[in-house]
C-alpha cells in the first residue's frame, strides 16, 4: 500500500467516525440524554476526514516507471495549455487539490502486436499486415513493436493523444512502414536471406517518426510471414523440380564418375600394352643385334681363315659331296665359286671327276 492510498484509507475511516458520532448523538437524542459525545465523535471524524482527503489527494505519488503530467485548471500558462512545463518524475510530490490535476503515463517498454492468429495480439481475429511484394504477391506479416512514451515528452504526448498513442500514431506508423519497404522486395526475399534487411529497414523508417510524436522505438520484429496459397503451391512444385534436378545432376555425375574411371582403366591397359611391346621389341633389337653380331664375328672368323687358305671353300664343297659321286658335269660358262680347272688338275688326287661341257649353241633362224 503507497502512501496516497494510506491517506486515502485513513480519510475514510474518518467518514466512518464522523457516521458513527451522528449515530450515537442521535440515539442519545431520542433517550433524553446528552448528544454531546456523539457530537464530538462526528466532528472529530470530519476534520479526520477532510484533513486526510485533502492530504491524500494534494499527494502524487509516482512509482519510478512513471511519469506525471499535471494540468492546472486555474491560473494555468495557455502557452502550454495549462499544463506544468517540466512532467513530474519519480517520487513523492504536493499538488493543490481540485485545482492541479495529475495524469499518470507508464514509461514501460510496450509490446504492441498484428498478428493473423486470433487473440494472440490487441486486436481480436486477423490483425496481420496485408502486404504486396514488389512481384505481385500478396503475403501477411505478423509484426511485434516495442516502444516506450518519453518521460521528456510525456506533455506532448498527452495533448496530442492522451491514451490514443497506440491506435492513433503507433498501430498506422508501422503498417504503414511494413507496407512501404516491403513492396520493394519480392516475395523469395521474404522467407530467404533478406528477410533481416528488410526488418532492419522497417525498423529504420518507424523509428525516425517515434521521436517526434513522443515516443521511443526500442525494437521492431517481423514475427510470421503467411504467403498464398497459390504461392505456397508454387514454392511446393519449385522444391520438387529442384530436387528432381539434383536427383538428375547426382546421376549424371556418378555416371561420369564411372565413364572416367573406365577410362583411366582402359588408359591404364592400353599403357601397360604399349610398355610390354617396347619391352618386347627392345628385346627382340638385342636378340637381332646379338646374333647379328655372332653373324658378323663368324664371317670374320671364316674371311680369315679363307684369306689364309683360299683353297679352303673349295675343300669344305668337295667335302659335302656324296662319297659316290665321281663325275660332276658344269656349264662352261656358269659362273662357279672356284676355278673348275684346278679341280680338273687335281683330279688325281681323289675319285671324283670333273668335266666341263659346252652349252649347246642354237641354229640360226630358230
């Protein structure tokens, strides 16, 4: 209990006093006694009364969330419309009764909040923001604005609007605000990355018109955003064909993934062949070179020897003869590999014979 209202509860139990001595004065009265000690209770409970009426309501008590405005209706400056210039602030303060006039503002942090659910914000039933993007959908945003009225301005804000402040100036500023920025947007940024810009920009344009109207702006939040429902069906078919195309570009990338490995395989193969035919031939160019190099060594071996006994080539083709053989027949004029004469001159010294014939020659005209 504040001390206004301890004043206020004293006052009336001098009303009670002042009832109760009138009573009893009364009753005296009409027993033929004296009225005197209900007379003196009544008055007693008068002066009780009025003193401590008078007291209490001279008295404005102002809790340290508040603020006063008084308005003084005799004597008053019409320059500030009879109000006091300076709003009485926290604490205990004395005012004349029935001429000052005190009215109570709270400087508490208000939530003033749209919302399309019913009886979830000050006005029943859908009190959402009906917006427009910038694409021609129609979307509805739930808005919550906390403010508080400025001890300073508290004068200004009961001229202008007394406890109107909400429905007159708060309610229509943000609407209006929500309206004007979220038509620049289109409807994807509402639900995506933008949606904090665009908060922060309604924000922005409220709070510039607070101060001036007596208000402070403390914050400004886009609660729920409702879209169509054609857009929501919209959105619903963009999902799946997105998802489709995923699906799509999942597969063809797992199909490259295994085009590409058999093709590094068959790379991989084909450079494995290639290695073993180079090996392969290089294998079979040093199997030639060295029996081209046996060859060689041989030839020399035997060049030398047929250099030092030229009658060599013709004993090693006599020895290849058959044993039985005793008369060989040459052409004499074949080309041989030795002198045919010097067989012939030798021919005493083996069995064997041999004999030169001529070529038979051909007639003329044949």
């Amino acid at each position: 209990m504040d001390l206004s209202s301890l004043l206020g509860f004293i006052s009336i139990g001098g009303v009670v006093l002042l009832l109760a001595g009138v009573a009893i004065a009364i009753s005296n009265a009409s027993q033929n006694r004296k009225p005197q000690p209900g007379i003196t209770l009544a008055v007693i409970g008068l002066v009780i009364s009025v003193i401590f009426f008078i007291v209490s309501s001279g008295l404005v008590l102002v809790s340290a969330t508040q603020v006063a405005v008084v308005f003084q209706s005799v004597g008053g400056d019409p320059a500030n419309n009879s109000l006091w210039p300076t709003p009485l602030g926290p604490g205990v303060h004395v005012i004349v009764p029935i001429i000052n006039q005190p009215f109570i503002y709270s400087t508490e942090i208000r939530n003033y909040t749209m919302s399309k659910t019913a009886n979830e914000g000050q006005v029943s039933g859908d009190d959402s923001v009906a917006v427009r993007t910038k694409d021609g959908q129609q979307v509805y945003i739930d808005v919550s604005v906390l403010y508080a009225i400025d001890p300073q301005k508290a004068n200004f804000v009961h001229l202008k609007f007394q406890n109107r402040f909400e429905m007159d100036f708060v309610r229509p500023t943000v609407r209006a605000a929500v309206r004007d920025i979220s038509s620049n947007y289109n409807v994807e940024d509402m639900y995506g990355e933008k949606r904090s810009e665009i908060q922060t920009q309604i924000k922005e344009l409220s709070a510039a018109k607070f101060p001036e109207n007596g208000l402070i702006l403390k914050d400004l939040l886009l609660r729920n955003i409702t879209f169509s429902d054609e857009f929501i069906k919209a959105v619903e078919q963009k999902q799946v064909a997105q998802q489709q195309a995923e699906q799509a570009k999942q597969e063809a990338d797992r199909n490259r993934t295994i085009a590409q490995g058999e093709a590094d395989a068959n790379v991989t193969r084909a450079k494995g062949q290639a290695n073993a035919a180079v090996a392969q031939a290089q294998g079979d160019a040093q199997a030639i070179e060295l029996r081209a190099g046996a060859d060689a060594k041989a030839l020399a071996l035997i060049n030398e020897q047929i250099s030092k006994n030229p009658a060599l080539i013709q004993w090693r083709y006599i020895e290849k003869l058959a044993g039985d053989i005793h008369l060989i027949l040459l052409p004499s004029n074949s080309p041989f590999l030795f002198d045919p004469n010097a067989l012939i001159n030798q021919g005493g010294q083996g069995s064997t014979t041999v004999q030169a014939t001529p070529q038979p020659t051909k007639a003329a005209g044949q």
